[in-house]
C-alpha cells in the first residue's frame, strides 16, 4: 500500500501531490516498466543496462525528485538498476503466495523487494532528469511511504522558496 503525499505553499499558493510507494499491481507495474527501459522509453541508461545485465533487476516504486535548476517537483518511478549477486539465479524463484490479497502477480516477471534485497546489489542509481529543463534531480525523501520518524519531511516551494511541509494525505493501493 502506497501513500498520498502532498505540499502546499500558503505564501505563493503553489500545489503538488503525488501517489508515492506501490500499489497491489505492483507485479505489472514492474513488467510494464521493464518493458519501457528496454525500449528506450526513459533513456539509454535503462536501456543499456538491460542490454549488459538481461538478469538484473530495479526498484520501480513511486518516489518524488525534485530539479536541482528551476526547482520541479516531479513523480517518477524510482529506477535504480540492480545486478544479482554472485550465487544468485533469478531463474530459479518460484514464488508460492500471491503479491496480495487483491491482485496475485501470477504471470507477470517481477522482482519483489526482499528479493531485490537479499538477491541483488545496487549497480547504478537512475539519473532522473528535469521534465522542464532537462537538468539534474535529487530525490525528496519526505515524498516517501516510509514511516520512519526522523524523515525530513520539508520541501522548497518551486514557485517562491518558501520552505513546505510534505503532509500526508491519505493511502492508495
């Protein structure tokens, strides 16, 4: 179960939401995404990691980056590509319950998050770059489904600088 995450400026009145995490579907979301990497769809980053490691893997939930130039808040899948570790065969799981109660996976080629965990290693963070202007992005922790206290959950407002509140506004799946 994913959150709703949002932020809004009282000074300028700026507004942004987003679905961050992952929902039920997350076994087609990740297909489907894959699918996208290999075809260009994000870049030749993704693309040409699939072409040297056919066997890796990536994190594809739902994160927040925001540019680093002109200040963009912008939903993307986060990408990260993982390769598997040395003893590892992905070839080999067998997966013996359902991802969830609604929506089982079955028929859809997914890595779940303990297996990207305990079965791959971080080959190279995705470069994420601005839908705007093309410049560089930092991803925003507190857009996260993270509950762990201590996250700053502080972004600054793209249209004026003031510094915003990421609030949590409900749950989607």
């Amino acid at each position: 179960m994913g959150l709703i995450c949002g932020c809004e400026c009282k000074k300028c009145g700026y507004q942004f939401s987003s679905l961050v995490g992952v929902g039920f579907s997350y076994p087609k979301e990740y297909s489907n995404t894959i699918e996208k990497m290999k075809n260009g769809f994000f870049g030749n980053q993704g693309k040409e990691f699939w072409e040297a490691f056919p066997d890796g893997a990536i994190s594809c939930e739902r994160i927040v980056v925001q540019c680093k130039d002109c200040g963009s808040l912008i939903a993307v899948p986060e990408l990260s590509m993982y390769i598997p570790k040395d003893s590892f065969n992905p070839s080999t799981v067998e997966r013996k319950v359902p991802w969830s109660t609604a929506f089982s996976g079955a028929g859809y080629n997914y890595v779940s998050f303990s297996e990207l965990e305990n079965h791959y290693e971080l080959f190279e963070m995705y470069d994420h770059r601005c839908s705007k202007c093309n410049s560089n992005t930092i991803i925003v922790p507190g857009f996260t489904e993270n509950m762990i206290d201590g996250i700053d959950r502080h972004v600054r407002c793209p249209g004026c600088g003031n510094i915003l509140e990421i609030e949590i506004k409900g749950f989607w799946d």
